[in-house]
C-alpha cells in the first residue's frame, strides 16, 4: 500500500486489507461484478527461513486449489 498511499500505484487486495488501512490517499472500491479466473504467480527463495513463509504458502494453496500443480519446486 506504500506506492498507492504515495500516489504512484494502484492493487487489487482483499477486504480485511481496507479494514486496516488508515492513510487518507488510499481509497477502495469493491470489485462486485462476476471477473475471470485470477492467476497467481509467486516466487521466494528456497532456503529462505523467513516463518511467514510456510503459513503464505499454505493459504494460497487453500485459495487457489489445484495451483500447486503448476508449481515450480
């Protein structure tokens, strides 16, 4: 939300992001009507021990089901 808050970016978040976000430059609208598909690409280092990193994983794999497919080791 930084570069959208400094007015150089715009994102496509979830709605407990606009629950949380307080800076007066950043506005949200809802997305209402029906869209298609999202594709979701992600990268990260393998020996990363960053402990975000396994919960993140394992929700995006709940979310997007079937993804993990697709996935690169």
């Amino acid at each position: 939300m930084a570069l959208v808050g400094a007015e150089v970016g715009c994102s496509l978040t979830v709605s407990s992001v606009a629950e949380n976000v307080t800076d007066p430059h950043v506005h949200f609208l809802r997305v209402r009507d029906e869209t298609l598909p999202i594709y979701l690409r992600m990268a990260w280092r393998g020996a990363s021990d960053n402990p975000s990193l396994p919960p993140v994983l394992a929700l995006a794999e709940r979310v997007w089901a079937g993804a993990a497919d697709a996935a690169a080791p």
